[in-house]
C-alpha cells in the first residue's frame, strides 16, 4: 500500500480557496486516490476520488498529475463548516484503507 | 438512500465484560469493513468482509474479537472478553465499488 504524507495542518479563511496537496511516490498502476472529510465524533466522510488528471464534483476537485505522484484536493471558498480533518488515501480496488494523521484545516471568520 | 448505521453510539463496560456492535451496511453494498481508532492514534483496518465471506481479516488484533456477517447484511464484532486497551471508535464502512462510506461510529469504553 502506498504512503502518503500530508501537511498537518492549514489555516484560511471564510471564502478563500484551499488547496491541500498530498504526496504518494509509490503509488502503483491500479491504485486510485480518494479524499475523505472527518468532524470530531463522526466517521470519515467520502469527498472525492480519481485516477488521473481532473475530477471535479459539487464539494471539491481533485487534480492529479499525469506522474500520479502527487494530488491536490481543491475547496472553493470554504466556510467554517469546512473546519476538519482530510485524509488522503491510496488504494485499489477493494483493499483496506490506510489513514495517516491527515491535514487539519481550520478555517476563521 | 439510508447510510452507514451502527449501533449502540456508545457503549461503557467493565473490563472482562463482553460487548458485541452491529453495523448495518448501505443496502446492495456486498463489501463491509470495520476499522478503529485507539485513543490518540489513527483510524486502523480490522477486517473485510466481501458478502458473509472474510476477505482479509490481517487487522483483528487477537482472538478476543470476532466479527461475522451471517447471510451477507449487517455484520456485528464482538470483543471478549474485553481490555482497557479496547477502548476506542470503531466505524464500519460498506461499499459497491471503490468508495467506501463510513458510519457513525460505536465508541466503546471499557473501565
């Protein structure tokens, strides 16, 4: 299974747009690359989730470079309810995830 | 589309006691996972289940947990007897194809 390694942590504000990049060197071929949010006392929560270049949905994008060593998840104009923890995960198929300490963003007024 | 449910959302018992939790999958989901998190550490695999089959149990940490899926639904994981170290949040996640939602969680204390 690939590791990944994400800032701890980030700070923005109300409206600004955050990107978190996520880096997996050893990805392999049939892996692909997911984002989950998670609120204190609340299970992980699916975001998003791609194999290659761009996929972008009604919460979030995720750009993938063609070298797939690397992801960016993309928030546009977060607000306080964005405030959390995001894990970014590698995995194929049906595989077992495997969490890091994610990135906690906490975003102000 | 109902979730991910789990139950009970809390549970406290004495150590030595026994404790089961229930997970109930999204419906048609045949791919069923338990996880848990360990005070200050991170969210770690138990086990997956693929219909009532275990497909990888590599995480189960040792013979006082058990987890079934009798008819391939919901999946309960019984801990016995169970240890201070037990306690933690276990969430069950249940997918189609890649994605797997997770549920609430079941915190489970033991004292």
């Amino acid at each position: 299974l690939a590791k990944t390694t994400q800032p701890i942590s980030m700070d923005s504000y109300e409206g600004q747009e955050v990107n978190i990049t996520c880096s997996h060197n050893n990805i392999a071929t049939n892996d692909y690359i997911t984002w989950y949010q998670q609120f204190p006392s609340q299970g992980p929560r699916f975001i998003i989730q791609g194999y290659k270049t761009k996929v972008t949905n009604e919460v979030a994008s995720l750009f993938i470079p063609a070298d797939r060593k690397s992801s960016t998840l993309s928030l546009p104009r977060v607000s306080l309810s964005d405030t959390a923890v995001y894990y970014c995960l590698v995995a194929s198929g049906f595989q077992k995830l495997v969490f890091g300490t994610g990135t906690r963003l906490l975003v102000s007024p | 589309e109902a979730g991910v449910t789990q139950f009970p959302s809390h549970s406290v018992i004495e150590k030595g006691q026994t404790v089961t939790l229930r997970c109930d999958p999204i419906s048609g989901h045949d791919n069923l996972y338990w996880y848990r998190r360990v005070m200050g550490k991170e969210i770690k695999f138990l086990l997956h289940f693929v219909k009532e089959s275990k497909q990888d149990e590599s995480g189960m940490p040792n013979n006082r947990f058990l987890a079934e899926r009798t008819g391939g639904t919901y999946s309960t994981l019984k801990v016995q007897p169970a240890e201070l170290e037990d306690s933690g949040v276990y969430f069950c996640a249940s997918s189609h194809l890649t994605e797997q939602y997770f549920g609430p969680g079941t915190r489970l204390t033991v004292t």
